[in-house]
C-alpha cells in the first residue's frame, strides 16, 4: 500500500477540503480558555490519588507554542492533510491507526516490536509495563492542562467525515492540542531507546508513526502530533532527573535485556505495514 493513493483519489480529498473551508474550518481559531469551563475533563485527569509522586514537571504553556492560528499557512496545511488522509480508510494503514489507537500500556509496549528486532510480549514484561503505566499516570494531568489552556476542537467537529474509530462523547469534548496519546507513544519510544539503543532510529521511528495514526485516525490535526513531540521530548529528559524513575528504568532494562535471546522476530506482515507508513507519512 503506498500513499500515492492521495492523487488517484485527489478529487475526494479535494471535496473534502471544500467542505473544510465551507464550514469555516481553516481559518477556525483554537480560543485559549484558561479554566475550562464547559469542556469536558479527561477522565484520568482528576485521580489524584493515582498520580505517582515526582518532581513538578514543565509547564507546557511555557516550552510548548500556541496551535496554529486562524488564516495562517499551519493551519491551512492541518486542513489539507485531514482532508487528504480520509481516503486512507480501509487501507493497511487505516488498520495500523485502528490498531495504535488502544493506548493501554500494555499495547504500547508491545507496539513496538517490529521496532525492536524481537517480539515484546507485556505478559513477560512486568517491569516495563508497570513503568509505562506510571508515566501514563504522571503525564495524563499534565497534558489535559496544557489541553484545557488551548482548548482547541478536534477535527471531526469541523467536517463530518470518516475516522478510524467510533466518536464517542468524551473524545468529541476532549481538547485536540497537544495529543495525550502521541506524547504517551514518544515517551515509550524514549523509554525504549534507551533500553534499546542500537535500535533506537527504528524505535523512534515507530514512535512517529504513532503519533501520525492519529491523524490518519482523523482524530486530531498533525500539529497537535508535533506539538506531542516536542512534549514528550521534554516531559521525559525532566522524568530522568528524578532517582526513582532512573532505577524503575534499571528495573526495565535488565528485564528486556534477559527476554531478548528468547524472543522471536514478530511477524514480517505486520512490520512490512508498519515500514510502509513510515515511508508515507501524512501530508
């Protein structure tokens, strides 16, 4: 599957596009709203009790930059790319969006086993597992702040066309910017690198593709994704400087490291799929 698909089909894209600019989309301003009223919470967002004790991290609204604004080029180019993605459905990559969508910690780690040289099976990875779960925990509040400082809607509720999963309510009420779940998939990537490091072009490399399955799920514009990067990114090199999450990582290391040799490669369909999307990202 190649994404040359975007010019046989580039008069759906262009319908699409049209219906973009019809609603007003492209110039549509993500209006900054500081206390979040009348948008609704990210359900992990208030368990407090849950959140791991650590190091304040970073304040986003600081390091990260605004979305795009209304009428500027960014802005026009998120429109463009979620109009021509939509004719992905159905497609191999469709599927993988499908797939990359369930963000447990447990399908993230094992998401990246193609990246890894070696299957990573979360039953065998107890360590790992547990540490993305935690990090999970920490980062969630963090960035449903950062989402409620922006506030920006989704795409979906500019255009009705298809995405990758069912719209439920809570999704439609959840802030866009920065994406959750493609700075969860960095940090993970992150993790891994480290663990990992002769693998870490391709781990990262399956970490941004991740991150793009969210536009291609048609759930949230590309600079969100990149906004998440750079997020990550940052969450993650504070992360480090804490000693609790530097012998958790040890803890995950030696794991990995001993399940190596006893692994075998995952299965060459899936890799091939997920090659193909990282050679044709959205755009």
């Amino acid at each position: 599957m190649r994404l040359d698909r975007y010019a046989m089909a580039g008069g759906v894209a262009a319908c699409a596009m049209m219906t973009l600019l019809a609603t007003g989309s492209v110039g549509a301003s993500a209006h900054p709203h500081h206390h979040g009223t009348g948008v609704a919470h990210h359900p992990a967002a208030h368990a407090a009790d849950t959140v791991p004790a650590g190091p304040p991290l970073p304040d986003g609204q600081v390091f990260l930059p605004p979305p795009p604004g209304p009428d500027t080029a960014q802005r026009a180019a998120d429109a463009s790319i979620f109009a021509a993605t939509r004719v992905l459905e159905g497609t191999p990559r469709w599927k993988l969006a499908q797939a990359d969508n369930r963000d447990t910690p447990a399908h993230m780690v094992s998401a990246f086993s193609c990246a890894a040289g070696f299957t990573l099976p979360p039953d065998r990875l107890p360590e790992l597992v547990g540490l993305v779960t935690r990090i999970e925990q920490r980062l969630t509040p963090a960035v449903h702040a950062q989402k409620m400082l922006w506030n920006r809607p989704r795409p979906f509720t500019e255009a009705e066309l298809p995405t990758c999963i069912p719209l439920r309510a809570s999704l439609r009420q959840d802030p866009s910017y920065p994406s959750l779940h493609a700075t969860l998939g960095w940090v993970t990537g992150l993790i891994l690198s480290d663990i990992l490091p002769d693998r870490t072009a391709w781990i990262m490399q399956r970490a941004r593709v991740f991150g793009e399955s969210r536009v291609v799920c048609g759930v949230q514009w590309q600079s969100d994704v990149m906004a998440a990067w750079l997020n990550g990114g940052v969450l993650y090199s504070a992360m480090e400087q804490d000693e609790g999450f530097r012998q958790e990582m040890d803890a995950a290391r030696a794991e990995v490291v001993a399940l190596h040799p006893t692994m075998a490669a995952p299965p060459a369909d899936e890799c091939a799929v997920e090659a193909d999307a990282a050679a044709h990202p959205p755009q």
